[in-house]
C-alpha cells in the first residue's frame, strides 16, 4: 500500500495526539487520584431507610477539616437538604437513590456523579472558595425533575 | 400500436437497467425517504418546542408537557429519520451497484417498512398519552406502559428484515462475481449493516429479555447497570451508524460532484473496517461516571472510545487531499488558492462540505469529552447537547440533506432545478448559522454546569441558574433559524420528488485514480472482521457485565415518577 510522506505524518501525529490524551488521563487517573467517581459498594435500594450508613444521613465531621455527607436521592429531592460546611473542607459525598436513576451535579465545581439505584456513589471534593452553591440532579427522573435542586453553603 | 408501445416500455426499462435504475427499488427507496423527512418536519417542531421553553419564552400545556415533547423529538429524530433515511439511501445503493434488488430482498424491506411503521406508532402512542415520558434512553428503574416496549421491539425487528435482506443481496452478488470487490458503496452499505444487526442484538436482550418481562410484572425487578449497559452498547454504535453512513457520501459521492477521483480504495475500506471493529465498545464512554465499575475498566474503555478518533483522523486527510488534488487539476494555484476551484454554489458539494468542516470541532469534543477527568466537567450537561446538535444534526444531517438534491430526483426519475439548487444553497447557510448558534450555546451554557433534558427552571432564582439565561436564549434563537431549515428542507424534497420536471439523474459514485494500486482481496473477509468485533466488544463488556451480574445488589421495582 502506498501512502504519502503527508499522510504518514499526519497519521503518526494522529496517533501521537490519541497516545497523548490516553497519558494524561491515566496519569490524573491513577497518580493524582483524580479518577472518576466509581464506587463498587452495592445496597438494596428498596431498604435504603434502613441500611447504613443512609439509615442516618447528614453531614459528619471525621477529621480536621474533613466531612462525610451521607445522602440519599429521591423524586425530587436531596436528603438532607441545604448543607453547609466550612470553607476549605473537604468533603465527600455518600449517595444512593430511593427510586430512578438520578445525577449529582455541583455546579461551577467537578462534582458530577451518577446515582444508581443499588449502588453506593462516592466522590470527593474540597471547598476552596466561599459561597453558596448550586446542587442539581442533571439526570432526567420524572416530571417534576427540573425542582430537584438544594444548595451548599460553604462559610 | 401495442407491439410498439411494449417495444418503447422494453427499450426504456433497458435504458434505464444500464444507468442502474430499477422503478420497484426506487418506489422502496422513495417510501422510505419521504418517512425520514416527514420525520424530521415533526421532530423538528418538537425541538422547536423545546428550545423556546428551555428559554423561558413558551410554557407547554399539561397534557403535552416539556418531557413529552422531549421523549417524542429524540425518538422521531433519533430513530426514525436516520434508520428510514439510512435504509432508503443504502437500498438504493444496492440496487444501483448490484444489478437490482432480489425480489425476496425487496419484499422483505417492504415487510420490515411497515414492522417498524407498525412499532413507531405504538411507542408513540403512549408518550402522547403521557405513559412513556422516558426518553429515547429509556433508563430502568423508570418504567413505560408496556406498548412503548413492544413498539421499540417492533422497530428492531423491522430494521433487522432490512439488515438480513441486505446481507443476502450482498451474499448473492458474491457468489456470481467471484473474486471482485464489492463496489465500495455497498461495502460501505455491508459495514452500516453489520454493525446495525449487532448493534440491535444488546437492545433487543434489553427489551425483551429484562424490560417486558418485568413491567408485564412477571418478575419483580430489574438490574439497573446491566440495562444501562446493554442500552449503551447500542446507542452508541448507532451513533456511529449514522457518521458511517454520512462517510459514504464524503468518500464517494463528494469526489464525484467536484470532478475528482477516490481517494485510495484500500485505505477506504480499512477505515470501514476500523470502524465496524471498533465501534461498539465505545458506549462504555457514555458510563464514565457510573458507579459499579472500577477505575482500570474505565481507563481501557477511554482507550476504546478514542481509539474511533483514529479512523476518523485518516477520513479527515483523504477528504482534504481529494479537494486539493482536484481543484489543482482544474488550475488551482496557491496554497489557499485552489479553495475557489471548488463548486460552492453546488447544494450537493456545499451542505456535505459543511458536514465535512462541523466534524473538526464535533470530532475535537468528542475525544475531549471521552477523557475520564473532562468527562466529569460535562456529563449531563447542555454540554452534550450540543455536541450531539453538531455531530448529528450538522455533520451527519446535513450529508443526509446534500445526499437528498441527488438522490431524491435520481429516485423519482426527476432533475434537480437551479431554483430548488438555490433553495438548498440559502437552506445550507441557514443551517449552519442556527446550528453554531444553537449548538455552541449548547456547549457554552453546559460548561457552565447547565443540566441537559431539564425543562425551563431558574431553581428558586438561584443566581448560578440565573446566569446561564442569556445563553439558552440564544440557543432558542439557533432554534427558530433551524425550523426555517427544517420547513425549506421538506418542501424541496418533496417539491423533488413530485413535482420536478422529469428526467434521468445521474447516481454519482467517483472513479479510482487512473494508476491506483489494486486492492487486496482480505477486504473482502468479512466473516474475520465480524470475529475481530465479537472479540473486542468481549474484551470490553466480559468484566462490567460480570461484574453486574455476579455482585448484583438486589434489582429495582418498576417507578413511574411523571
């Protein structure tokens, strides 16, 4: 097969440019630990009320600085509601859903997880900046989905 | 007097044999035609609808609210236009390059026409009556009234009578031409084929074997991931469906219009046979923030997904280099210079040639978004709105619509007149200017944190939501402009395919370069390739579905939350 000096050029840095994304993402991924949220736990969705640690949710302080949120998600909201935490915390999010598939979306920050039913979400964020934030299910789940909204206010 | 009117039938069916041209294909083709574009006049309506709420500008009534609307449009757009349009434009390719359909061929397309007819009704059904607001994704633990599902079914089976009568007309042509090459459109053709029936496969045990039988309520629950992953594993090769299908036209039929040559047979059909391979592993991007599976998995399957950018890369040089090359030869000069040589005033070049120029960036953002970190910034935003506006609706839809100026007339034994050529002109830039506006608004608002599939919300007059206001009215803006697209778009295939002036339309389908190199028969080894796919889509889905399965936490019950 022949093939233009133009062409392999292009190719090989076609190929140079995909090698270089899957570099950088592993490298995030695995040694700046900023991988996607991808917890493996599992929980039976029809007793989220009565398995821990959802059988007791809210913001808990495990460390200097340092916040566990256990949530649960339900049509068409969070539990528990209006959070706030101090600035500069680092927190992270324990999330299950009570019914259909839901999305956990902080907006103007990374946090952005899917919430399964069945399935224990995580994911982990520190609160540099003060302020009140936007907190939104961004995956469709029922009519009343565009309410489904709370808010962290970190002080 | 008779024996003479028998001659002139006798003498013009031969003509028209010779050019390729059989009138009960193109009946079949036209049929299915004229549904994809009464498909995307509805659908397009629909988006309009949405745009103007999403804006704040148009609140829907209760009994056809914003999820209804949203749920209809994705499935008519999604499913409709492009299966109809893709099988009605491939049909015709094979008719035209393999000497004719089979009869059985054709009756089968015929059945599968009105299967999938049939099964795009009563999914429809229930979404106006408010009992499928799901959306085209259709996520268990949600559950739709059961004819939505039935309906899905229906559309499955229909595609897959057109897939099979595909692949026998293809095998017959085989069997009598030993030894040749199928010609590269119906090799285009098989590859949009095979992956359609494979694709369809993990649909299908979604639907029938998990979904039916739990909201017929023979079992109790449902495993949500699994679902989830068998739905991804074929929306995502649809996906690719379709940009192959655009492909076609950008390798074959462009070339043809401006006066060139093909660009190297044999690095064409590596790329359809990169892409058949590689495709269907790359649904797993759309779960790159589930939980359930680990980190390693994820990282192989980014590696999957943009391993489909390579193939596109080589498309992105041939395509180039086939403009430059012909514009040369028609005295081109400069380094730029050679642009005016091109025929922009050519609906059939200048729609697909936007496509072409859309696919950069469509192309760029969807390698970025399939990066694990930036995956996280845009997932379920507006952010992928947009992109799938510009992949689909600019890249892909608009090949369908510069496709359309040829083969519509060439179908309907019409021509193609500079006034309807001129009526595409205006109806390409108008395109174009709504899509940028619409999609890049899209992307912006959805970097922005924006949520995608949300009706109009200000969430309490929260000052972030409040922000994103401006954009999603000019989103609303892009979407009037397109519904002008939209409305110039039918009437002119429909103005082509009635009520142009008759006469023979020429199937374009570009020639080799007078000293190419022959192309190796190992091309032509589909029964490998379709191997090599089973074996990369195991390599992908093995571990999560065992993973699912094996460490299943107990399933779901049936929800309806609308």
């Amino acid at each position: 097969m022949k093939m233009h000096l133009d062409e392999k050029i292009w190719l090989t840095i076609s190929f140079g440019i995909i090698m270089g994304f899957m570099l950088i993402t592993g490298y995030q991924a695995f040694a700046l630990e900023m991988g996607p949220p991808s917890n493996m736990e599992t929980i039976d969705p029809q007793k989220v009320d009565q398995t821990a640690p959802f059988d007791n949710p809210g913001v808990k302080e495990i460390g200097d600085n340092e916040y566990e949120v256990v949530m649960t998600l339900q049509a068409f909201g969070f539990t528990p509601n209006n959070i706030e935490i101090p600035a500069g915390a680092k927190v992270t999010f324990i999330l299950t859903s009570k019914d259909v598939v839901h999305g956990f979306e902080v907006a103007g920050t990374n946090i952005n997880a899917m919430v399964m039913p069945g399935h224990i979400q995580k994911i982990t964020q520190t609160f540099d900046k003060a302020g009140n934030y936007l907190v939104i299910c961004n995956e469709y789940c029922g009519a009343g989905h565009q309410v489904m909204s709370t808010t962290i206010t970190v002080k | 007097m008779k024996m003479e009117a028998d001659l002139k039938v006798g003498f013009k069916d031969k003509a028209n044999k010779m050019l390729g041209y059989y009138p009960a294909d193109a009946k079949l083709s036209k049929s299915y035609i004229a549904v994809a574009f009464i498909a995307l006049l509805v659908g397009g309506f629909l988006g309009l609808l949405q745009g103007l709420n999403r804006a704040g500008l148009l609140e829907l009534p209760t009994w056809f609210n914003y999820y209804q609307v949203l749920t209809a449009h994705g499935l008519i757009l999604i499913l409709v236009l492009t299966a109809f349009f893709t099988i009605g434009y491939f049909y015709a390719t094979l008719s035209h390059n393999l000497g004719g359909l089979l009869p059985k061929v054709r009756k089968l397309a015929w059945v599968g026409f009105f299967v999938k007819l049939v099964g795009f009704v009563l999914a429809v059904i229930p979404i106006l009556m408010n009992e499928a607001s799901v959306m085209y994704t259709f996520y268990p633990p949600m559950a739709a009234h059961p004819i939505f599902y039935i309906g899905l079914a229906l559309i499955v089976v229909g595609v897959w009578m057109c897939c099979i009568g595909a692949f026998i007309q293809v095998a017959n042509w085989r069997k009598n031409h030993k030894g040749q090459h199928v010609p590269i459109l119906s090799y285009f053709a098989t590859g949009v084929f095979v992956l359609l029936f494979f694709a369809l496969m993990f649909v299908a045990v979604e639907v029938l074997f998990m979904i039916l039988p739990w909201v017929f309520g023979w079992v109790d629950t449902i495993n949500v991931m699994v679902a989830r992953t068998l739905f991804w594993a074929f929306g995502h090769t649809l996906v690719n469906i379709w940009y192959l299908t655009a492909v076609s036209a950008w390798y074959v039929v462009v070339p043809k219009i401006i006066g060139g040559k093909r660009w190297s047979d044999l690095l064409t059909r590596v790329v359809i046979i990169a892409l058949v391979i590689m495709n269907i592993t790359g649904g797993f991007h759309h779960q790159i923030i589930d939980p359930g599976i680990n980190e390693l998995v994820k990282f192989m399957h980014v590696f999957m997904s943009l391993a489909i950018g390579f193939p596109s890369l080589m498309t992105a040089f041939a395509l180039f280099a086939v403009f430059e090359r012909t514009s040369r030869r028609k005295g081109g000069k400069g380094l730029i210079g050679w642009w005016k040589k091109m025929p922009w005033g050519d609906v059939r070049f200048l729609a697909p040639f936007i496509a072409m120029l859309a696919f950069i960036p469509a192309g760029a953002g969807g390698i970025v978004q399939s990066t694990n970190q930036l995956n996280q910034v845009v997932h379920n935003t507006m952010w992928v709105v947009g992109h799938f506006h510009l992949t689909l609706g600019m890249s892909v839809v608009m090949t369908f619509f510069g496709i359309s100026y040829w083969l519509v007339p060439y179908i309907s034994n019409r021509v193609l007149t500079p006034q309807i050529n001129r009526l595409g002109v205006i109806q390409t830039w108008i395109w174009t200017v709504g899509m940028i506006c619409m999609s890049g608004a899209m992307h912006y608002v959805g970097l922005l944190g924006s949520p995608r599939r949300t009706s109009y919300t200000t969430y309490g007059d929260h000052a972030t939501a409040l922000g994103w206001d401006p954009y999603l009215l000019l989103l609303a803006v892009g979407g009037t402009l397109l519904i002008i697209g939209v409305i110039l778009q039918v009437y002119a295939v429909f103005n082509m395919m009635f009520f142009a002036p008759k006469g023979e339309t020429e199937f374009p389908i570009a020639e080799e370069e007078d000293n190419a190199t022959k192309t190796p028969y190992w091309t032509e080894r589909w029964g490998l390739w379709i191997v090599i796919m089973l074996i990369v889509v195991a390599m992908a889905y093995v571990i999560p579905l065992t993973e699912f399965i094996v460490n299943a936490p107990p399933g779901s019950p049936p929800f309806k939350t609308w």
